[in-house]
C-alpha cells in the first residue's frame, strides 16, 4: 500500500520550515533573550555535543578564581605556579514533541498552506513557551511536576486512558517530568537562597515557613540583594562599558508591588529624566544601581498552589503549596542572575515532519526539539561546600 504525501516538501522546504518554527520559537522565548555562547552571559547556551560515548551529553566549563596569595620578593615562581580549577557541567539532553492533526476534510475548511502556517506560529509558540517554564523553574529549583504558578501540571491521556499526576504507573514520556534532564532540577544552594524580611529590611536564610504576608518586595531589599552577590562573588555580567550587572527577574503582581514601595519610587522618580520620558510614566524599568528589573509571568510563585500545610509532592525543598506558617501566603522567588546562572544545550534546529493518514484525508504536523537544560554549580573555595554558580533566590510574599 503506497501513501502520497500531501505536502510533497523536499529536505530543502523541510529544513526552511523547521527553522521558522525555531526563529518563532526564539522570537517568542523570553529565556533565549538571555542567551549567548560567551561566559558573559546569564545563560550559556551550548550548541555542540560533548564526545561522549552515548552522545548525549553537553558541557559547560565553570573556572574558579584563584585560591593562592602567589610568592613575595624574589622567592622562586617557577615550579610554584597556580593550578585553574575547572567544573565541568555536564547537561543532559533528552527530545520535546508536540503536533497538530486535522480530523478530516469536511471538519476543517482550510487548504494546506494555512493549516501549515497556523501550525508553524502555534507550535513555535508551544516552544518557545515550554523553554521558557523549564529555564524558570530549573533556576529557581522546583520540579517540572508543578506549572510556574505552583499548580500542578495537568494529566495526560495515552491510547484512550486519562492519566493524572504521575504515580508511578502510568506511561513514561508523556510529561515534561519524564524528560532526562529533569531529574537534574536541584533546590538553591544554602549560601544563594533568602527570603526577604521586611520588617528587619533585611535577607535571611530561605524558609518559606516564617514568611509574613507584609514581606514584598521593596527596595532596600534590591540593595541588600546586590551587595550580597557581590559579597558572595557571583559574577556579573560586564556591561558595555566593562561594568558588572546583575539581571533580576519577578512577576508583574511583584514589580507591581515594588513599584508601590516609597523608597524605590523616590528612586525612579529622581533618577530618571524629567517629563513624559521618566520610567514612573512610561512604566519602563532601567537600570538601578547596577540591577536591570525585569518582570515575566513565568518566575515562579505560588498563586495557584493550594493552601494548607501539607505538601503535594514536590521534592526539591520547596513544598508544592502556599508559604507561611498556615500555608496562605502567596509569594514569589525572586531571581538575581549573574553570569553563567543557567546552561542551556540548544542542539540544532527542531524537527519538522508531515504525514498523513485515511488516505490523505487526515493531515498532521510535527515539531521536535533536542535541548537540555541545567543550573550550574561548583564547589565554592569560600564557603567550602556546594554552591549554585551565578543565580541567587529570594523568597518574598505578593
């Protein structure tokens, strides 16, 4: 039995579409925006393999500072040079899938090309959408079992079966919790996670448990946060003018708060120009004292995560519920990114496959993507232990 083609694309048209499916995929992602192949970005983005013997592996290269104080006067260097200490970041790889099928002709009144072209935008967007979860949530340390807002993710269905939250039975590779690189999601390290306590107007050590509803955002908490960066020797990003910025990231109901803060409006309103053009007016955010602000709805928080003291599963340290000691209190994590805070394996471009089924009554569409992400870590010659290499979380209630 011979099956024709509806498309009837060369390799050449495949190859054209599979890259504007990417190139809406990167137009749309907020994490590729942050993207470079240089150590001077908040996330390196790895486009070669590693050679491994399995092949699916990439690697990002984290150098240290230097642990010596050298030789004095006209003691003997040679012979007592200083080795450089390099971790290799190993990121997993593993392939996300999505499609769209017609049901048949008489169902959808479309021809070919606009159901190609809905497809492109639609699934590019999926894409770029899911980069966009996966890179937040693995910065911040929560597992891909939960959405962003600290909800669950939905079931799925497989051969007529509806399946809910993974229990250990059900069909593996139907979730973004059954993905290699997945199980690499580790909470923030001890010496990169506060939790801002507004009353002190100070960061302490990250429990959730013990945040109080009056802990939003404010400015002395963007202060302290920088100073503590620095302190801890999280590399910023060098700017244009070789000066070190960090990157921060919260969700519009956070800025939203900070933005209500007296201190961080008597900021913007005297820093900035004068007239219709100052940030107060057009809601832009510039730089402050070398922090760029940024605000995306994919920082992960707890707005939709259930109330109540229990947790629901999550097992990287931050229970899958609201925070405080009830369990009520809607917050946010907070990131500040330096330098080479994520690693992201970005191999190729995605997929782009067409097939047909009812002899060419059913049309479908495709898409895959190789990709892996990872938050690098090293073993920190200051605090002697583990540490996350450029992100920092900060805990605060909305």
């Amino acid at each position: 039995m011979a099956l024709t083609n509806f498309t009837k694309l060369t390799t050449e048209q495949k190859k054209v579409w599979s890259r504007d499916v990417w190139k809406v995929a990167r137009n749309n992602s907020f994490v590729m925006k942050f993207a470079g192949s240089s150590i001077n970005s908040p996330i390196h983005r790895v486009t070669e393999l590693t050679k491994t013997e399995r092949g699916d592996q990439a690697v990002v290269t984290l150098v240290t500072d230097l642990e010596g104080d050298g030789v004095t006067g006209d003691k003997q260097l040679w012979d007592n040079e200083e080795e450089l200490k390099a971790y290799d970041q190993v990121i997993t790889i593993d392939q996300l899938r999505n499609a769209n099928r017609k049901e048949g002709r008489m169902a959808e009144q479309k021809s070919v090309v606009n159901f190609r072209e809905q497809s492109k935008d639609k699934l590019g967007y999926w894409m770029g959408d899911r980069f966009d979860q996966m890179g937040f949530l693995t910065l911040s340390g929560i597992d891909y079992r939960l959405r962003n807002n600290g909800a669950l993710r939905p079931g799925f269905t497989h051969n007529g079966t509806v399946y809910a939250r993974d229990t250990g039975v059900s069909p593996v590779g139907y979730a973004l919790w059954d993905l290699a690189y997945s199980t690499d999601v580790v909470a923030p390290s001890s010496d990169r996670h506060y939790r801002w306590d507004f009353a002190t107007k100070s960061l302490k050590p990250g429990d959730t448990d013990v945040l109080l509803p009056a802990d939003t955002p404010s400015y002395a908490m963007l202060v302290e946060a920088k100073a503590l960066a620095k302190e801890k020797y999280i590399r910023g990003v060098r700017s244009g003018g070789g000066d070190e910025q960090y990157h921060v990231f919260m969700t519009p109901l956070g800025l939203a708060k900070l933005k209500l803060d007296p201190d961080f409006l008597a900021n913007i309103r005297h820093a900035g120009s004068r007239g219709g053009k100052n940030p107060i007016f057009t809601g832009a955010i510039e730089t402050i004292d070398g922090l760029v602000i940024h605000e995306f709805r994919h920082v992960f928080n707890t707005r939709g995560a259930p109330a109540g003291t229990s947790s629901n599963g999550d097992h990287t340290g931050v229970p899958g519920r609201k925070w405080g000691v009830d369990g009520k209190i809607d917050g946010q994590r907070v990131l500040l990114l330096g330098a080479q805070a994520l690693g992201l394996a970005d191999l190729g471009t995605p997929y782009w496959n067409e097939d047909t089924w009812d002899y060419d009554n059913q049309h479908g569409i495709a898409v895959g993507k190789i990709s892996g992400f990872l938050k690098p870590q090293f073993h920190s010659i200051y605090t002697g232990d583990v540490q996350d290499f450029g992100v920092m979380a900060i805990d605060c209630a909305l």
